[in-house]
C-alpha cells in the first residue's frame, strides 16, 4: 500500500442524513461547529493586534504629555461616556441571554434578545453621535481647523486625533456587528437555528463581547485620565 | 512501485465546470489558489519592469534616463509591487491554497468562502495600488516614512496606502484559515508529527500574518487620516513622533519577511527529502525552528532603527536578538544539507532550484548578521550593501523556493509535465544573473554608494555595469520559466499521479486532482517522509 494509506469508507457519516447547515467539506456538524469557533477567536487576536497599534500610540503620548492628556480628557463628557457605557454593558447581557435561547431552542426568546442587543447597540451610537457633534460645534476637530484654548494645543490635538481615531473605529465595530445582528435575527425568526445548530449565534456574541470590551478599556483611558483631581 | 495505483477519472477540478463565472464564484482551494497565479503574476510582471528600469538607469553615472524624481517613483512602486504582491501572497496564497488541504487529506479548507473573499480583497487591494500607479505613483520608498509621506511627498501616498491596507486583510484571512484548517481538517491519523513541513511553515507563517498584519493595517490607516485629515500622531511639527511610526511599521514589516521566506523553506524541505530519497534530517528541529522563526521574528524589528536616534541599550538587545533569529535559520540549513548527505540525490529540475536557493539563501543569511551589527551597520545602513542582502534573502531565498515548490506540484497542479531540460536552463540562468546583478551590489554598498539615487560617482559603474549586464540575465531566466511553463499547460506530456514517487498525500490522488480532492477521505497511518520503505529507482 503506498505511503501506507488505507482506503477508508467513513460509513458512519453517511449512515444518517446531514444536518442542512452542514457544509459539504466538513466530516459533521460538530467539526463545522469547532472550525468556526476557532476562526472567529483567531479573528479577534487580530483585533487585538488592530487595537494594539492605537494602544501603543495612545501609552506613549500619554507618558510623554500627562499634562495635555489630563486637559484634553478633561474636554470628554463623563455623564454621557458613562452613560453609554452602563448601555453597552447591558448590551452584553441581553447578547448572552440570545446566546442562551439560541442554545436551548426558543426561538421567540432569541429575537427578542437580539433586538433588545440592537436597540442597546442603537442606544450608544446615538450618543456617541451628540458627542462627537458637541467636539464638532467646539472646533475639537483635529486638522487644520483645529482650535482649543490651552497652553498645549498641539498635544492636546494628538489626545483628541487618538480620541477619534479609537472610538471611531470602536463605532465602526459596532455598526458592522449591527449589520451581522440584523441578519442572525433575520435567521433565528425564520427557525434556522436549533439545539444542535447555533453557530452564527455564538459567534455573533463572541464579536460583540470583544466590541464591549474594548469600549471597557476605551472608557477609563480617555474620559478618566484625571477625573481624581476634580472630584478634590 | 506502485504509482499508477490511482484510478483515473475523466472528470477533474479543471473540466469539472467551464466558463468564467466557475472561475470567479469557485470556492475550490486548488481553482483560487491558480487565480492568485494569475495576479501574482502580473504584478511580478510589473514589479520586474520597474526593476528593469531601474538598472538601465544606472549603467550610466548621470541621471539621463529618468528624473531623480521619475526615480524615486520607479524604486518605490518596485518594492511596493514586489512586497505586498507578491513575496507576501506568492508561496502562501498560491502553492499552499493549492497544496494545503491536499497534503491534510481535506476536500478544502475550512471557510471556503472566505477564501474567495481573500482573492477578491486582494484583488481590490492590487486594482487601488496599481491605479494609484497608473495615475502618477508614489515616491516615499515602500516604507513610508513620514512626515514626507504625510505632509511634503506630492505623489499619490494616500490611495497606495488605502491599497496596501486593504491588501492586508487578504492576508489576515488567508493566515486565519489555513490556521484553522490545519487544526480542524486534518484526516485520521494525520498528527502533528506526520505533517509534512510544508504545513508547518505554512502554520507558522500564518502565526505572523494573525498577529503582524494587523498591526501595519492600523499604522497605514492613520498615516492616511494624518495625510487627509491632518491628523498630528506621527507629525512632529504638531508634537507627535515620527519614530513612533518606524516602530509599529517594522513590527510588521520585519516578521513580513518571515511571511516571505518561512513558506518558501517549507516546500523546499518537501523537495529536498524527495530529491534525495531520504526521511527528512532532524524532522522535529525543522518543525519547531519554522515556529521558533515566527516568534523571534516579532522581536527583533528595532534593528531597522539603528540609525534612527533609538537608546543605545534597546539597540544593544534587538542586536543580540537579531542574531538569535539567525539559529534557527541555521538549523533549517544544516538539516536540509544533512539530509542530502548519503542520500540519492535525483538531478531533477526542482532540486535544481533547490541548490539555488541553498547558495543564494546561505549568502543572505550571513550578510543579514553583518548588518545586526551595531557598528557594521552605521557604516552600511541604507548602502547597497543592505539592498543586496535583502535581495538574497526575498530572491535569491524567497522566489528561489518559490520556483522550487512550484517546478514540484506544477504536474500536480495542471497534470502535465514541463521540459526537464529548459528548467534546469532556467534555474542555472537566474543563479548566474542573480548573483551577477547582486553581488557587485555588496561591493558597492561596503564602497559607500547610497541606495535610491539615480546617479552616482563614475568611479562605481564598472560594478553598476556588470549588475545591470546581470541583471538582463535573471530577467531572461525568469522569461525562459514562463514560457516552457506556459508551453507544457498545452503540449506538454502527461505527469500522472505522482511523476516524482513522492510521499505525502498530495501524490496519491490523481492530477489534476479531483474536484473534492480524494475519492475517500485517507487514513494516514506513517510519517511524512517515509522514503526508506519505497523500493524506487530513480534516473
């Protein structure tokens, strides 16, 4: 027998009918099932290292201008980012419970959780919208119409540039994971999904944990930089 | 021997389904893995032009070509084209997308559809950056350093940057889905230590693209919105750090290389241990020294900034460092010298190659611990003497093997077999004018010429000539490759199932290879390189 391979005839995949969902290259549902999970968490080691970049940036900046990282945080409205933070947290939550329904079979359950996950998604980006329209109406807007009142304009414009730049992209995260949202309940309300199907569910919800997260690191590195000193 | 055990079928991943639109709505591994020849390809074409201007240039010392400015332009879209679209996709996205869930035993890999996605991301990506070729070009070198590239550079920085950010997610997808493909897909009995090394380089490779490509994709995004917006992050007029951006830049940048080189090492293990009919020499070293590359790699990419004002004690330590990820180059080295060593070495063209790439490589390798060297590498820095090192390393190395795995599976490719005579032309002629084209260019670096100058003392154009004599050269080989290859696509001889009584599972199924790849799934029951047990003779 070359290379000592044997033919074989996998008898036990065929015996019974494949599961709709199941791609016609994988052996079952449950190598589909642990191939996509491993894809969707190797997916966000890339975000993690997309962020990085930022972070970085962000870490250096902020060791190197404490004082205009303290006025330029100053700037940021906590109510509102605290706000939006208590919503996204939420957001979490009902994510987890449409993971659970999924996982348990009730479909009603699942929608309902999904849109309550999008309305509370809905919720953030309208008030991150106000935000970054009062930073609009103040001229905080980085470039070369740049204006802020303080002893360290241009730093603070570096503080503000990285303020956009992450929560913008941070913003952008949460409208595609509202566009996969939109679809998965599209699915889940035609019956898609089952107690032995509920991948896209799943994954869905590991994309949006990682989106909340980032805003849970997001939060404190921009609008708390100096809050201590005020509260004095 | 038992090579034509294989039962023909009529029907295969080629004829299975005509027409363009089977094409470009194929989720077949091995049908996209041909469309990224395809582009790869064309920009290499175009890549090459550019070089070819480049050395007609310089055979004079006047500038009486092109502009200095023309210049800048022609050197820049060089590297850019030959980097990211070439070097990067070429051994991945083409022969491992080809040969990937073959050697696994897999129909595919694991997310078809995001492959497709992958080729058609890419191919957006090389439509912006060859347009904003097209519409002017960009000067900044492919490295774009600002603040040039972001505030004084008047070419077209913003479009190719949003080209090469774009291309960055083809190769994300690709890493992650060979990743997972290696993971998941692999038929019974297929353990890690019967993977051929192929699949670990690829593995590894894939490591780098995850966790480097990432990186340079946000580093390019700012320097656009710096460009557009204004943004001030790495403008120090405006108090931000231009070093800042060589950091993140050759975090990715520098592993990039190892994206180019590692898979290129891996189909020239598969070769090596089949031209020599022998079990690979030290299979677990290769395997972990391919995985040991890939995390070096991420810490030594300061050792671009030597002469970039960095403290002298970070540089200390990426030097030390650098010279750490030359070990387990080294051992890769000695492995495949040792595992020709007794061995009955089959003088067949892709071995050819092989030897090319031994010779060429060991000449990068070397000159590379030249430039970690602190002191050596202020006298050196940004001298041909660099150019010609990188060249040994992404040519000589990375293309070298390149042609090595493709000369190999190209009868498993198109099921057809190519001139043994005019390979081995082939791979002679790009030896000699590569080495021609190059060598002279360590001289001239040690000499002090300057990289990207379009003139230059008369004194240096004796070695000017003779690179750029040899350089018409390597560019009549590498014309000699496409057309015999080309040529056996129509009229060459039948290849069968395994034309080289190669192990591994690409070789038990037919070729071209099915469209599912195997009649049934194997089950694998031995190692990689189990040559000792096959009774062959060879010529």
């Amino acid at each position: 027998m070359p290379n000592g391979l044997a033919a074989h005839a996998d008898d036990h995949v065929h015996a019974h009918a494949h599961h709709p969902a199941q791609q016609h290259h994988f052996e079952t549902l449950q190598q589909q099932a642990e191939a996509s999970t491993l894809g969707m968490w190797l997916f966000l080691v890339t975000e993690v290292m997309f962020f990085g970049g930022l972070f970085t940036a962000y870490l250096i900046y902020r060791l190197w201008y404490p004082e205009a990282w303290a006025e330029g945080s100053r700037e940021l409205d906590i109510r509102l980012g605290g706000f939006n933070t208590v919503v996204l947290i939420g957001s979490s939550l009902t994510m987890a419970m449409a993971v659970r329904a999924a996982q348990t079979g009730r479909r009603i359950a699942t929608v309902v959780q999904l849109i309550a996950t999008m309305a509370l998604g809905l919720t953030f980006l309208v008030v991150k919208f106000f935000e970054y329209k009062s930073k609009y109406d103040l001229g905080h807007i980085p470039g070369p119409n740049f204006h802020f009142e303080g002893v360290h304009a241009d730093q603070v414009q570096i503080f503000i540039s990285l303020y956009f730049a992450m929560t913008g992209l941070h913003a952008l995260h949460m409208i595609i994971g509202f566009v996969l949202m939109s679809v998965i309940t599209w699915m889940a309300w035609k019956g898609r999904f089952s107690k032995e199907w509920y991948t896209p569910v799943e994954m869905s919800g590991l994309y949006w944990h990682f989106v909340d997260i980032v805003w849970i690191f997001l939060f404190p590195l921009l609008y708390l930089v100096d809050r201590a000193n005020q509260l004095q | 021997m038992t090579t034509t055990a294989v039962a023909e079928s009529p029907v295969n991943y080629l004829n299975v389904r005509h027409g363009v639109m089977s094409w470009l709505l194929t989720k077949d591994h091995k049908r996209i893995g041909l469309m990224y020849m395809v582009v790869v390809t064309l920009a290499f074409i175009v890549g090459a032009i550019f070089a070819g201007l480049i050395r007609i240039e310089l055979a004079t010392p006047e500038g009486d070509l092109v502009s200095s400015d023309t210049y800048n332009r022609l050197f820049t879209m060089h590297g850019i084209a030959m980097v990211f679209f070439v070097l990067i996709p070429a051994v991945p996205a083409i022969l491992g997308n080809f040969v990937l869930p073959l050697m696994l035993g897999a129909k595919d890999v694991a997310f078809p559809k995001i492959n497709l996605l992958s080729w058609y991301v890419f191919v957006v990506g090389t439509a912006l950056t060859f347009g904003a070729m097209l519409t002017g070009g960009v000067d900044t070198g492919w490295t774009f350093y600002p603040p040039y590239s972001s505030s004084a550079s008047d070419s077209n920085v913003f479009l190719t940057g949003i080209g090469v950010f774009v291309t960055g997610f083809s190769s994300i997808l690709t890493g992650l889905n060979f990743m997972v493909t290696i993971h998941r897909m692999r038929a019974p009995g297929l353990t890690w230590f019967r993977l051929p090394l192929f699949v670990w380089a690829v593995y590894a490779t894939s490591l780098v693209q995850i966790l480097g490509t990432p990186v340079i994709a946000i580093t390019v995004l700012m320097l656009a919105l710096e460009r557009v917006a204004g943004l001030g992050i790495f403008n120090p007029a405006l108090g931000g750090d231009p070093v800042l951006f060589q950091h993140l830049f050759w975090f990715y940048s520098h592993p990039a290389v190892y994206i180019m080189i590692l898979p290129p090492m891996g189909a020239i293990s598969e070769v090596i241990a089949c031209f020599s009919r022998k079990q690979i020499f030290g299979y677990s070293f290769v395997a972990f020294s391919s995985l040991a590359i890939a995390v070096f790699g991420f810490l030594v990419w300061a050792h671009h900034l030597f002469v970039a004002g960095i403290s002298p004690y970070s540089a200390l330590v990426f030097s030390i460092l650098t010279y750490a990820v030359a070990v387990p180059s080294a051992v890769k080295t000695f492995n495949w010298t040792a595992t020709m060593y007794r061995g009955a070495i089959w003088w067949k063209a892709p071995m050819i190659w092989v030897f090319g790439f031994l010779g060429l490589f060991l000449v990068g390798g070397l000159t590379g611990l030249f430039t970690a060297a602190l002191g050596l590498d202020i006298h050196i820095h940004d001298t041909y003497f660099v150019v010609a090192h990188f060249h040994y390393i992404m040519v000589g190395g990375a293309i070298m093997g390149y042609f090595a795995g493709l000369h190999y599976w190209w009868p498993k490719m198109t099921g057809k077999m190519y001139s043994d005579a005019a390979a081995k032309v082939a791979a002679v002629l790009v030896f000699v004018g590569f080495n021609l084209t190059f060598f002279p260019q360590f001289i001239l670096g040690y000499l002090g010429m300057p990289r990207r100058y379009h003139m230059y003392p008369p004194e240096f154009q004796v070695l000017n000539v003779m690179s750029t004599l040899g350089a018409s050269v390597l560019g009549l080989g590498y014309l000699l490759v496409m057309i015999y290859l080309t040529y056996s696509i129509f009229w060459g001889e039948k290849a069968g199932a395994n034309p080289w009584m190669a192990t591994g599972l690409e070789w038990t199924t037919q070729s071209p290879p099915l469209p599912e790849n195997f009649p049934e799934t194997p089950i694998v029951t031995e190692g990689a390189y189990e040559y000792a047990k096959r009774e062959t003779k060879v010529a």
